[in-house]
C-alpha cells in the first residue's frame, strides 16, 4: 500500500548495499516530512502566478511511478543518461525536473515516443551517491505542466514545458465527496498492515481537495494506468470521483478477506471448544463407568483387529492407526480416512480357508459332469490337485512327526495353541501354495468361465470373477495411494473382501483386452499378482502392507495369444480351447444346451421330444461358430416356440423333426456353398485363423491385358498377404515349365487377386498355397476340387511351411462342407494331438511339402478339363456345339 517508498524510474531499484542511505530517503517521505515540506509547497502553489518554470527543463521517465504535486518520494536512478540528468540539475539554482511516467516498464532508454505528455514539475530536495555509482533522490512534486517539443535526446531528454493548473469547483458536491475519500482512506487504513504511521492525521489535515486526491492516491497501491489517469484529469472533482470508486472497490476486498480470517478463526475455536468438551464428556464417562460412542468404536476395532489373526507387520500397522484414531476427534476429516482403513484390514481374510480336503476322483467326476470333451484340460486340473493333496498329505505327516518327538523328548504332550499372529516362514508357505496360474486361450463360447466355476466346485472353493475387458487404470489393479480422496484398494482386494476367505479361485476374465495409457499399464500391475514368486509378497497401494496371494488359483481367459504382453504370457500356463466339433456340439446340445434351456423357459423334460438330427441340423444350418453360445441361443428359441404352443393349448408332448426346424427357426443361416463358388478357374478355398475361431475364404484371381504389369490386392488384405500374394505370382512366373505353363506367363497382363468380403481385415501367414493354386488354376485353366480346402505358407522355393490354428482351420472346413484338408506336412503331429479321432476318421488329410503335392491334389485333372469345356480368350467356358445346333443357329 506505501506507493510513495516504491522506488521506479529506468532503472532498477538499489541493491542490498544501499540499505543505509535508502532508509534517510524513505524516511524523507514519512508522513511528518510529507506535512512539513507539502506546507511548503503549498505556499508556493497559493497563487498560480508566483510559480514560474523555465520554458525548456529536463524530462526524466519513470518506470511504474508516478509522482504528484504535494508529493514527496525518494527515487532510485541508475542509468549513466540519468545521472548526468540529476547531477546537472543539482548544479541549477532551482533544481528542478520533469517527472513523467513511461508507456511500459520493459524499455531501457525511454524516447519521447515512449511517455506520456503530463507530467509533474519536481524539485529535487537531497541526493545521495551510493558506493555502486548509482544516486538516491528526494523529489518534491510542485505542478501538472505538458510536455510539448522536445529541444533535445541526448545526452538526455529535454523539452518545452507548460503548466497544467487543475480545475478546482468550489461547490458542495466536491466537498462531500472529498469527505467520502477520506473516509474510505481512514477504514482501509485499520484494514492494511504496512501502512506508515500518521498517514490518518495527514489526511485530516488537509482541507483542498486537490491535496486530498494526490497524498492519498500516493499512499494506495494502485496501477500505473489509474496513477495516470489521475493526474490527467483535469477536474478535481473527476479525480475524486475516480479515486472514491477505487478506494471502495479496495475497501470491499479488505473487508472481505477480513471477514474470511476472522470466520476461520471462529471456526478453529469452535473446533477446539469442542475437542475441550469432548474431553470432558468422556472423563465423566469414565467416571459414571458409561461408554462414548466414540470408544465403543475403538474397542470394537481393537477386538476385530484382535480375531483377524493378522501378521505381525499388520498387526503392528493395525495397532498404530488405533491409537492414532483414538487421539482425532471425530470431526476431524483424518478420522473417517483412518476408520475406513480399520475397516479393511480386519475385513480381509488374512487366515480364513475353505479347509476342505481334496477329494481327486470327486473332481473327476464334477468336470466330467459339468464339461464334455476337454481331455487335456480336464488331465491338467487334476494333476495340479493330485500335486496338491500329495503335499498337503505329506506336510501333515512332517507335523506329526515332529510333534511325536517333541513329546518324547519332554514326556509332556503339549497342548497346539496357535497364536493370533501365526509366525511362519514364507518360503515354506510358497512351497506348499503355490499355485499355477492357468490361462485358458479360445474363441468366445467353448466354455471357459464354465470351466473355471467347475474347477472351484471340485476343489470346494468359492469362485469369483474379474472383468479386465477394457480397462486401463494400474489403480485398478493396485489401488490407489491413501492420499488421494476417495481412494480404495484394488479390485484384488475388494475380490478376496468380497469372498471372505483368502483360497478362492478367482477368473481374470478377458486379459487379453487390457489397455493403456497416461493412468498407468494394468498389465504390467498384473505381473506381481499372477507370478508365483512374488503374489506371496503382493503389495496393495491403499493397503501398503504385504497380502499373501499365493493361497488364490487365479485362472485367466483370452480369445487370443497376440494381444497378451510376452512377459504376462510368461507368468501362465496357456491351455488352448480350439471349439467343437459336429458330433460334440449335438452331445453338448443335448445333455447341457437342451435341459439348462428348458428349465429356463418353463418346460419340463416330457413336454418337448426331438433327436439327434433335429440338433445336427440346427449346428449345420443355423449356426457357424467354434464355440457354443449361438447353439444356445438357437435351442431356447426352440424352446420359447414350444412353449408359446404349449400356452395356447397344444398338447404335449410336442415333437419336433428336422424337417419342421425351419418353421421354429425360420429360413437356413447357412450353407455349403464350396461347390457353388468354385464353378471356374482361378478360383481356391483357404483356410485362415481369427479370434473367433477358423473361417473358409474364397480366394479369386483374374488376368487382364494391360500397358504394364501389375499385381493389384484388394479385399482388406494385411501385410503378411501382401506379401504371400507377391511371392505367389513370382514363383509361378519363375517356375512356369515346371508347372506346366507357358514361359511367358501372365506377360503383358495385369493380375487382380481378391479375397471377398472386403469389410473383413484379413491377415496371417498360411494363404500362400492359396494363392499359388489360384494363379497356376487361372494360368493352365484348370478348376480347384470344389470339396478341398487348403493352408499353408510358401517360400520361393516351392517349399510349403507350417503354420499355427490348424485345429480351428479343420473344424471351419468340417463345419462348411469339405472333408479334404491339404496342411504342411510339419503340422501332421499338431493334427494328431490335436483333432478328436472321429473327425479325423471322417476327413482326409493330404501333407505336403512342396507346392507340387498341392497342385496335385487341388486341380482337377487335365483331360477331365479338355473333355468337359473349351476356354474363351477372357477365361469364360462355354459347352461345345453338335453341328446340327450349329446349322439351326446359321439359319
């Protein structure tokens, strides 16, 4: 608020080492000089006429400062021009100086383009040399005067001058508000800390108006464009109408904040006139022997912290925010933080198992009943329960022993009391419980939640599930830091909370769909909860003490491998659900699908009858999938229909046929269309992978002349079938005598390969063979076996490489009609292990390893093709003509 300290002018303000000679000048602006030396100047501005300036005076800018008549500040001056400014007026009779107020505070040498045009004329009453070559000033302000010509720039700015004398009105209205300013003046005085002292009796004093508007507006802080706007005006009563405005708007603020501290002091002495009551309260409690409720929750807290058989570390931790709780009062916003921790660490099952014993042949028998099928799945669950029963069994008998011998050797039987914190090694515990982490990798629908809820009920277990489709926040993994509001723990936690006991099987549904971005990688979080060297030490964020994790069997679902980072793919055990086939979908159909979806519509067993076909039909005609889901839903439409009917007064038992499938279903979805698609050369069906399972694709290829040649790829085709395309076409350019083709093929021809259903992305390395049957067909024109489905990857060389998904290939061609599958022969141990023996009894296999086996067994023979059509030039074919056609159609 002092302005008349403030030091300002071009240059900067005099270091720390001035500190002496800065203090005489500012006290040269104290309130008892201002008064003295204001009388002064007010006997010399009595009578306008008395003061007379010479025409031409020196102009010295300001920065951030403007002086007023009546003033008195001390200024700091610095640059060299400035110097020689003041030392020259020194040497002058009257010393006086042009004070004026540059445009912006940024500019080093102010020109005259770079000031205003009213100024004050000055006296310059002391100076001071300080040690640093700089001078400290005392100015007093005498009168406005304008800037008119200047007469010099250098080596400092000089010009005419003319005083400005203010316009004083003498009326009531002025007088009121110069009233009006000083009171505000007195009030935001009481409000501000740093103002000198006497400032209040000054402005009593003063009777002019004009006085009143430049001593106060000297002593408020305000900014340099309303400093000058004050000292343009040239009405005094407009200068104190602008200064009243400003004071009030200060005045308000002032008020405001005080009013703010002033509560906030009120509300801390509430507060602790409360805690001092409270206090009290609980010592006449005590005295009367009655409980607070705020006691009842401690000791509640302090009995369940008791019970939870907590480790020591969270025993401790426990124990501490107790007692710190104990201390808060309850309107603290630290005590409902602390409580709700409380809260959690004895809500966690920290010793709470099933216990139940493992019973191998009963887990036989609940996978069996629950699941059809699934042989290597079902062996590797109960392998990991025999390992587990074996070691439980053999820990018993250790425990046995060595408390037999304790007993001998004391000839006491001591009585097995465990302790509420029970102190364990932890590698001793890992080696008990440790337990694998199975990841169960296939399309959607083959039954892997289903799995995970039958692999709970045959180890006694209670089962939960975990979403991590799409999530992409660590905090949900971890949790989030006690810090932060409204911060919780993981969803790892809040799972085993949830289930009240620290040994469930817990699903980790959709891993392969986690994200990331700027909130962290829950994939990454999920490396120490599924590693079983390190979950027996898990550390939650909100928790911040160590959970042992290694007691849960998390078991972890994806459609697909790719998507899963390497190092989380690491921690797992990746079990692979390919799909069905035919005969197990109708065996699935019919002893889970059929009884699950007629109890769910309201049927009982004898109202519906259908058979086996009326199920085969349904998985052929009305549903494509590796999985089973759609079957589902295509049998409880089944059963809605049949239940409809039977509302309306059908008697039952309803019979269903293959034949009147249709009418409950409507038309077929599906349909065996290899035939039909493959009626021309150039022409293939391949065999590809997708997360949903394997799909048939019909590869087409057509040759055009054009100016050059040119291989052109359409169909939404990725990288990898780009480049099979382009490697296709040169090894049939390059090996076309030993295809049986002319040397000269394709030259001079552009050549289009098109995988329909362009929407579709397609990639993967195995449509090599594909596309080489496609070319060498549209070259020799020789049709592709309609019933033969091919995959496959090809080198230069001919050579044809193994591919992976060749179960789901093989069940896509099974599912479309085509019993010949043409596979890399390396693949022939993966379709061994891997396809259930009927299927294989039903399909042939054709193993290649050279492209030449392929064309082989793809192409139809070559004087089948000669007796059956002649070839057009543009590849169409058209039937041979009797001559007696030819002679009606001459006529």
């Amino acid at each position: 608020m002092n302005a008349s300290q403030e030091t300002g002018n071009d240059e900067s303000s005099p270091s720390a080492d001035r500190e002496e000679s800065t203090q005489e000048s500012e006290q040269s602006a104290s309130p008892s000089a201002v008064e003295g030396e204001n009388n002064e100047a007010q006997d010399n501005a009595e009578d306008d006429e008395r003061l007379t300036i010479p025409d031409v005076l020196p102009v010295l800018p300001l920065k951030d400062v403007v002086v007023y008549p009546f003033s008195v500040q001390p200024l700091g001056v610095g640059q060299e021009r400035s110097i020689r400014l003041i030392d020259d007026v020194m040497r002058s009779d009257r010393r006086l100086v042009v004070l004026v107020a540059q445009k912006a505070a940024d500019i080093e040498q102010a020109g005259p383009d770079d000031i205003f045009r009213i100024g004050t004329v000055a006296r310059v009453g002391r100076m001071f040399r300080m040690p640093d070559g700089t001078l400290q000033i005392a100015v007093q302000g005498l009168e406005r005067v304008v800037i008119g010509e200047f007469t010099q720039e250098k080596p400092y700015l000089a010009a005419q001058v003319s005083l400005k004398p203010d316009t004083q009105e003498a009326d009531n209205e002025t007088e009121a508000i110069k009233r009006n300013v000083i009171s505000y003046f007195q009030r935001l005085i009481t409000l501000v800390q740093n103002m000198p002292e006497g400032v209040a009796a000054t402005t009593l004093n003063l009777e002019e108006p004009r006085q009143v508007v430049y001593v106060i507006a000297t002593f408020v802080q305000m900014e340099l464009e309303l400093r000058q706007k004050l000292l343009e005006l040239d009405s005094v009563r407009e200068k104190l109408q602008n200064l009243s405005s400003f004071l009030a708007h200060e005045l308000e603020i002032f008020e405001l904040g005080k009013k703010i501290q002033t509560s906030a002091q009120e509300e801390m002495g509430k507060m602790q006139r409360e805690y001092l009551l409270r206090e009290q309260l609980k010592a006449i409690q005590r005295e009367l022997g009655e409980e607070s409720e705020e006691q009842a929750t401690v000791n509640e807290l302090r009995r369940k912290i008791e019970e939870a058989r907590m480790p020591e570390e969270a025993l401790k931790e426990a124990n501490r925010e107790l007692s710190r709780l104990e201390k808060l009062p309850t309107v603290s916003p630290e005590y409902s933080i602390i409580r709700t921790y409380l809260e959690l660490l004895v809500s966690l099952p920290w010793d709470k198992s099933t216990g139940e014993k493992i019973d191998v042949p009963h887990a036989r028998q609940v996978l069996d009943q629950d699941h059809y099928d699934l042989e290597k799945i079902k062996e590797r669950i109960l392998e990991y329960l025999a390992v587990r029963h074996l070691k439980e069994e053999r820990k018993a008998e250790q425990l046995e022993r060595a408390h037999e011998q304790d007993v001998t050797e004391e000839g006491v039987e001591v009585e097995d009391i465990r302790p509420t914190q029970p102190l364990q090694s932890q590698e001793e515990a890992r080696s008990i419980n440790r337990e694998p982490i199975l990841c169960f990798v296939g399309p959607p629908g083959v039954g892997k939640t289903s799995l995970g809820q039958s692999i709970a009920r045959a180890l006694g277990r209670k089962f939960a599930r975990m979403s991590l489709g799409g999530i992409r926040d660590e905090a949900e993994i971890r949790g989030h830091r006690r810090t932060y509001i409204g911060a919780m723990p993981g969803r790892i936690l809040q799972t085993l909370r949830r289930v009240d006991t620290n040994d469930p099987v817990i699903m980790l549904d959709e891993v392969d769909k986690v994200g990331a971005d700027w909130r962290g990688d829950p994939s990454s979080a999920l490396l120490e909860v599924l590693d079983p060297e390190q979950n027996f030490n898990f550390r939650d964020n909100y928790l911040d003490l160590p959970f042992d994790l290694s007691k849960v069997m998390f078991i972890a679902t994806a459609n697909a491998l790719e998507p899963i980072p390497a190092p989380l793919r690491d921690r797992m055990e990746i079990l692979e659900l390919s799909g069905y086939t035919e005969e197990q979908k109708v065996h699935i159909a019919r002893n889970y699908l059929l009884p699950k979806q007629l109890e769910a519509n309201g049927l009982n067993k004898d109202e519906l009858a259908i058979d086996d076909e009326v199920l085969r039909r349904i998985v052929r005609d009305y549903t494509r999938e590796a999985g089973v889901r759609n079957l589902e839903r295509e049998v409880g439409s089944l059963c809605r229909k049949v239940a409809k009917q039977i509302s309306e007064g059908r008697e039952a038992p309803i019979q269903v046929t293959a034949e009147q499938v249709p009418e409950y279903l409507g038309r077929q979805r599906f349909f065996e269309e290899a035939a039909e698609r493959l009626d021309r050369p150039g022409i293939a069906t391949g065999l590809v992978w997708t997360p949903v399972g394997g799909e048939i694709i019909f590869i087409e290829a057509a040759a055009m002349p054009g100016k050059e040649e040119r291989l052109i790829l359409t169909g939404q085709l990725g990288d990898v079938m780009k480049e099979s395309a382009t490697a296709a076409l040169s090894y049939v350019r390059s090996n076309a005598a030993a295809l049986g083709l002319p040397s000269n093929v394709f030259e001079g021809q552009a050549i289009h390969i098109h995988v329909p259903a362009g929407a579709i992305p397609k990639d993967g390395p195995s449509a090599g063979v594909t596309m080489v049957t496609v070319l060498v067909s549209l070259a020799s024109k020789r049709k592709v076996r309609s019933d033969v489905a091919m995959t496959g990857e090809i080198t230069l060389r001919g050579k044809v490489m193994p591919i992976g998904g060749v179960k789901e290939k093989v069940l896509a061609a099974y599912r479309s009609g085509i019993r010949t599958v043409i596979m890399p022969k390396k693949n022939e141990a993966d379709l061994m292990e891997d396809l259930p023996k009927e299927l294989r009894e039903q399909m042939k296999f054709v193993f290649a390893t050279d492209i030449s086996e392929v064309l082989d067994t793809a192409l139809e023979p070559i004087h089948n093709h000669h007796e059956k059509l002649s070839s057009a030039q543009d590849g169409t074919e058209r039937p041979r003509r009797r001559k007696s056609e030819k002679a009606v159609a001459k006529a």
